[in-house]
C-alpha cells in the first residue's frame, strides 16, 4: 500500500491519502471501518468501565487456561 501523509503549513500531518483500491481491499475485510469514528452506546462503555476495574482488580483475574478448559469443555 503506497500511501501519502498530508501536511499542513506547519509541516503537521493532518490527513492520510490512500489509493482507492487498497481502500476497497480494506472496506473488504473490514466492512464496518466507515463507522469507526461513531459512538458507542452507553452500554458498552458501562461494560468497559466494569472490565477495566477488573484489570485493576488482580483478585477478579484468572488466566487464560482457565478460559480455555471451559469453552474445550462445552
């Protein structure tokens, strides 16, 4: 992918140039990527508010394993 970092006055980048075929390829594989910039409800902030107080919280953590053994078990 050849892409073009755009400039402003001040030598910032404000924006990318991307060929429209690789936008295509990419809209592709990931056809949501033009709602990105939407916003979440509140529901899943509320949901990642609740998992990064677990992350702050080593007690409510269990390893991966753990997770795994139970999908395997299903």
């Amino acid at each position: 992918m050849k892409t073009q970092i755009i400039q402003d006055y001040n030598g910032l980048p404000t924006g990318v140039f991307i060929p429209i075929e690789d936008w295509e390829n990419i809209k592709k594989h990931y056809p949501n990527i033009e709602n990105v910039d939407q916003e979440l409800p509140q529901w899943q902030k509320d949901m990642l508010d609740i998992r990064l107080a677990d992350v702050n919280n080593p007690d409510k953590l269990e390893p991966i394993d753990e997770l795994f053994k139970v999908l395997d078990a299903e």
